[in-house]
C-alpha cells in the first residue's frame, strides 16, 4: 500500500489518502483525525506507528506505506 498526505487550503483541512498497489484509493481521512476501522486494511495494533508516520509525512510524496 502507498500513503500520501494532500495539504488543505484556505477552510480544507489536511488529508490523508491510502492507495493499494494498483494505485486504487482505499482510504481517505482528516491528517488531523485517527483513522476509524484500521482493521479493513491490515493495520490494526499499528495506529500509533501510523500516527506518528502521519505526522511527520511531507505533503504530496507518495510514499510506500511500510510499518
């Protein structure tokens, strides 16, 4: 899977997209939010790792999502 973090303006927050390996958009939630049912996508047990991967992310580089 791939993560990319996509900068807000003006009254838009910050926002997180989650892509599988064909590019096809499995998730999409506020920067600011935690993600609700990590279970979905394999990622649970993993939300502070996530979290912490979130917050120092650079905004629109796509990066291979691996915790």
């Amino acid at each position: 899977m791939y993560i990319i973090k996509v900068k807000g303006k003006a009254k838009i927050p910050d926002y997180i997209q989650i892509r599988d390996e064909n590019f096809v958009l499995v998730a999409y939630f506020r920067a600011d939010r935690p993600m609700k049912n990590v279970e979905k996508f394999g990622l649970e047990g993993k939300e502070e790792a996530l979290e912490a991967l979130i917050k120092n992310l650079p905004f629109g580089k796509l990066q291979k999502l691996e915790l």
